[in-house]
C-alpha cells in the first residue's frame, strides 16, 4: 500500500475493489483446481501461483480494513483548514513529501484551481508510487497545463493499480488526466486561468454561433414579411400530412350523414308548421323569407347527405370532367334560375375530353360544391363562369370557377377555408362548400386553390373569387 | 409530434423551441450526450435533433451510434445540427446513421420542411 493518506471513505472504495479483484482470481483459481481445465486466459500463466497471489492481496486488504476499523481516522490536521481556490501544486508538493526530490521547472506558474484536500491527497498517492523515500518528483507548466510527474520505483504496491484507477477518476473530475509515461507517472491538471479562458472561448464561440443563427432567422423571417401579399395571392390547401386520405373521407362521410340526419329531422317538421302559420296573420313577404332559408337549409342538406353516401373505398373510374360539369350544372339549374345566375361552361382546349382517373361520385359531389358556392355568392343577373382545362404535359387536369360575388381579400381566406368567419363576412355566403370541396379535393389527390376572379368586361368592379382545383397527373 | 434537441448552445436550443413549439410540437432538450440519451430512452421521440460537439462522454456521433443500436429507438429520425462542415465528419455522421446533416447556422425553414418530410413520410405522427 502506498505512503499516501486517503480518507476512510476513499480508503474503504480501493481496498473494495482489491477484495473484489481478488475474489474473482480467487473463482478463476478455484475452478481450475476442481476442473482441471486451463483457466481463463486472464488467470496468469500458474494458477497455483495465481492463487497464492490472491490470497495474499485478500491479506494485505483484511490486514489493511482491521486497521481502518480499530482507529478512528481523524482529518489530518493540514486538512481541517483545507480550502478550495487556486492552489499551487509545487508548493503543495513540497509540504506533502518533504524527503522527495522536487525538481520544479521554471515556466509561468504551477498553480491549478481545485480542493487543497484533493490534491494533497492526489500527490501524496502519486509520490507513493515513486521510488520510496526520497523518490525524484518533476513539477512543470506546459502550455495550459501543469504536470506532475514521479520517477516508480521498482516495486508496485498490490493497490497500486486500483490507487491508478482512483487518480484517473480525480484527474478526470478536474479537467485534467493520469497517465502513464515509460517510467514515470504523471498528473496532469489544467493550469489555473486555462480553464476561465477555455470557458470564455466557448462562451464566445456560442455568442457567435447564436448571432449567425439569429441572423439567418431574422433574414428568413423578414423575406416572408417581403413576399407576404404575394405569397398570399393564391391560397392552397395542400392534404394533411401524416393522416391516409382514406381515414380523412371516411370521418368526413361520418360527420355529414350525422348532420343532414339531425337537419332533416328538424326541417321536415318546421316546413310543415310553416304550411299551418300560412291560415293566420302573416304576410306572404315573410313567408317567401322563411321559405327561403328552408329551401337554403335543405340544400346544404342535400350537399352534406351526398358527402354521407360516398365510399372511402370508392372504386376510381375515368370520369370526363366536362361531362361531370355539364350534368352538374344541369341539376343545378333549379338554383340558379331561382338566384337569376347564369352559369356558363367552357372546356380547355375547345372539343378536348379533360378525363381523370378518380372516384366518379365524390368528384361529383366536388363538383356540386362548387358552383352551389359560386351561385350563393353570385349577386342576381350576374354569372358564374365553370372552366375545364384538360391535362397537358406535367400540368394536371383543372376545374376553375369564378364566380360575380364580392372579393375576398388574400388577408382572409385562411381563415375563410378553416370555416373561422361566418356568412356574411367580405359580404360571401359561408365557406361551408369550399372547406368541404377542399376536403374532397385532398381525398382525390387534387389541391384547391383561391385567388381572385379576372375583372370581367360587363361587371367591372365586381370583384369576384376564383376557386381552382387542379389534379395531380399520377 | 416530440422533438428532442441535444445541444449545449442555451441560445440554438432557445431558437429551435421556439421554432418548434410555433408549430405545435413537443419540444425537450437535453445538453450533453449522456443526457440525452436517457432523454431518448425515456421519452421516444419522434424526431432527435443532435449537435456533434457536445461536452462529457459522448459526442454526437456516438450519440447516433448508441441510438440506432437500441432496438427501442433505432429507428427515430436523427438530424446533426452542426458547425463542423468538414467531409470527414459528415461521412462519420452518416456512417453513424445520421438521417439528415445541417450545418450552423441553419435555415430554420428548411429543418421545418425537413422534419415535415418525415413526418409526412413516417405517416404516424
């Protein structure tokens, strides 16, 4: 065991670890004894030998824990005072191995930042290892660093490897480090001063990178402020990441058929009392109001049931969008003769079939949404102009419809297709059958897009909305 | 969605909150390699954002190793977010199976985009 004065706790953990070690050489021994088998390639060359050293290490330890127990181990009286602060290691050294020859090279200062009590304990194991009494000690500065080195001798204490394994893990703790040069064993701890300066190049090493970094967000941020109204211009509803289309219809076909079931139960009634009210005192102008919103009910009413009957699983067909658009608008003529809107369609590249492969009746209903939409926000004697582009190249099929109604300002749609403003707001009906054409459009791998309608020659001023809905070509 | 950054840089992983939480995600740190992957252990996230220069044992290479060998979380996303912008490291980041490697300073629209790609990607978020 070495010179060196640990505590009784530190003490305690080394001659733990050498009763472990030889424990387990111990086993190794043992075994081969019982088995005759070679041992372990790690149980030495003669396992009797291997035995016999154990034993003896498991002597030295019990030898070295009865002595541990039978005095109280008092805090060494230079400890008591012991502080934490800059400590310089020669002059430490000197007082802890007063006999040992201390050769102190000159350089800009041996002092390292630490717990006197550590080092002390720290150097006193290390001069431990050196060649006895009177063993030659180097104390130098180099560069950011001060080395302690000891000349071994030509014994080694049984605890000498696990004393090693403790200075490692200390040297460790304070920045430094423990090795082993030829024949000689050295400290090395990080001079005082070092550390601050390390710790203030990574400091500024941090401010730079989080300006670099705040400056790149910063420049991201205002080019999105810059193209803002541009970036605006056209609002797109792009799927939903991460949910499978078939999973987003099949909820949305659950939420419509539960709605127009509720609606329709609370309609048909109220049209009924309406019939009854029409025998006492109401005018006729009040009737045509109520009438008129019933109608309006029932036709989202209608929409939303049409929604409730779709298959997620819908098998896809080529489906001629012209067509889809003529018969469309031919059921809603109805609607649109009642709203005095005229709706025209016109097909892109004239005589061309715009045929995607979809499913047939959810493109109907996608359809149906739209220019329900466009005829509600379409003010009387106006029109509502449908458009179908056939596919060309990488450019997928299109519907566009522009409708006579008021703009809505770039500012707005957002909030306009999330159904966060109500009907009435811009003076536009309720983006009920956008948000749901949106939806479907997603589904069938399709993206909408608003933007504003081109002026048109006979209603300048009147704004108008365009809602696109474009097909992807795979 | 759960966003794990190890990085000691208080101010980058400030930012990247920042950025993340904006847009609804989850968001812990954790500031050395060993932190960390408890962190990863612990929490399973969805998506490991990793500088390489990191105090303590572990920097983030051995970081990425030690994660892609668990079979718990071998397969979670991890994005080096480093100022090291040598080939050697790059390849020992992707030799470590990094998915993805942005230098600092990075465009934080293009680490939203990409963590938005795995997402779409993974289709489980």
């Amino acid at each position: 065991m070495s010179k060196g004065r640990l505590t009784r706790h530190e003490l305690s953990w080394l001659l733990t670890q050498e009763a472990q070690n030889a424990a387990e050489r111990l086993r190794v021994g043992v075994q081969f004894l019982r088995t005759q088998a070679p041992p372990p390639p790690t149980a030495g060359d003669d396992p009797a030998q291997g035995v016999e050293t154990s034993l003896d290490a498991l002597d030295d330890v019990m030898k070295m824990l009865s002595n541990l127990n039978q005095r109280s181990v008092p805090q060494a009286p230079n400890l008591s005072g012991a502080r934490r602060g800059r400590i310089d290691v020669a002059a430490l050294l000197v007082e802890v191995a007063p006999d040992a020859r201390v050769s102190i090279e000159p350089g800009s200062g041996t002092e390292v930042y630490g717990d006197e009590a550590d080092l002390r304990r720290m150097l006193q194991v290390l001069v431990g290892h050196g060649s006895g009494e009177g063993a030659s000690v180097t104390v130098r500065r180099e560069g950011d660093d001060v080395k302690v080195a000891v000349a071994l001798g030509p014994d080694s204490s049984p605890t000498a490897e696990t004393e090693r394994a403790w200075l490692s893990r200390v040297a460790l703790r304070y920045g430094g480090r423990h090795e082993l040069e030829g024949g000689s064993e050295v400290l090395v701890f990080p001079a005082d001063g070092a550390s601050d300066r390390s710790e203030s190049a990574a400091l500024r090493k941090e401010l730079d990178e989080a300006r670099k970094q705040g400056e790149v967000y910063a420049r991201e941020l205002a080019a999105v402020f810059d193209r803002g109204e541009e970036a605006t211009a056209v609002s797109t509803v792009p799927p939903a990441p991460g949910v499978p289309s078939e999973a987003r219809l099949m909820a949305m076909t659950k939420l419509c058929a539960g709605i127009a079931s509720e609606l329709r139960n609370s309609l048909g009634p109220a049209k009924s009392e309406l019939a009854s009210m029409r025998r006492h005192e109401v005018t006729e102008e009040q009737l045509d109001t109520i009438r008129r919103r019933v109608t309006h009910t029932q036709e989202i009413v209608t929409g939303l049931a049409a929604i409730g009957e779709l298959r997620a699983d819908e098998m896809e067909t080529e489906v001629d969008l012209g067509d889809l658009a003529r018969s469309t608008i031919k059921a809603l003529a109805n609607m649109a003769e009642r709203d005095e809107v005229k709706v025209t369609l016109r097909i892109s590249p004239e005589g061309v079939h715009a045929q995607v492969r979809r499913g047939a009746k959810a493109l109907g209903v996608l359809m149906r949404e739209l220019i329900v939409h466009a005829i509600e926000a379409s003010p009387r004697g106006s029109s509502v102009d449908v458009t179908v582009v056939a596919p060309d190249g990488n450019a997928g099929a299109r519907i566009v419809i522009d409708d006579a109604g008021s703009s809505l300002p770039a500012s707005g749609r957002r909030a306009f297709l999330a159904l966060e403003t109500h009907a009435g707001a811009y003076g536009r009906p309720s983006g009920l059958p956008i948000f749901l054409a949106a939806e479907l459009a997603a589904c069938q791998g399709a993206m909408l897009e608003l933007s504003d309608a081109p002026l048109k020659t006979s209603e300048a001023g009147a704004g108008g909305l365009r809602v696109a809905v474009t097909f992807a070509t795979t | 969605m759960r966003v794990l950054i190890v990085e000691d840089s208080d101010s980058i992983v400030r930012m990247i909150q920042a950025l993340m939480s904006a847009r609804g995600f989850e968001v812990r740190s954790a500031p050395s390699g060993a932190r960390g992957l408890e962190e990863a252990f612990a929490w399973k996230p969805h998506v490991i954002l990793l500088d390489i220069n990191l105090p303590g044992s572990y920097d983030g290479i051995q970081v990425c190793e030690k994660i892609r060998a668990d079979k718990d979380i071998k397969d979670t996303p991890v994005i080096i977010i480093s100022a090291m912008n040598d080939d050697e490291v790059k390849r020992r980041a992707h030799e470590a199976g990094a998915t993805a490697y942005y230098e600092k300073p990075f465009s934080p629209l293009a680490l939203l985009k990409e963590i938005e790609s795995l997402q779409r990607r993974s289709g489980q978020w």
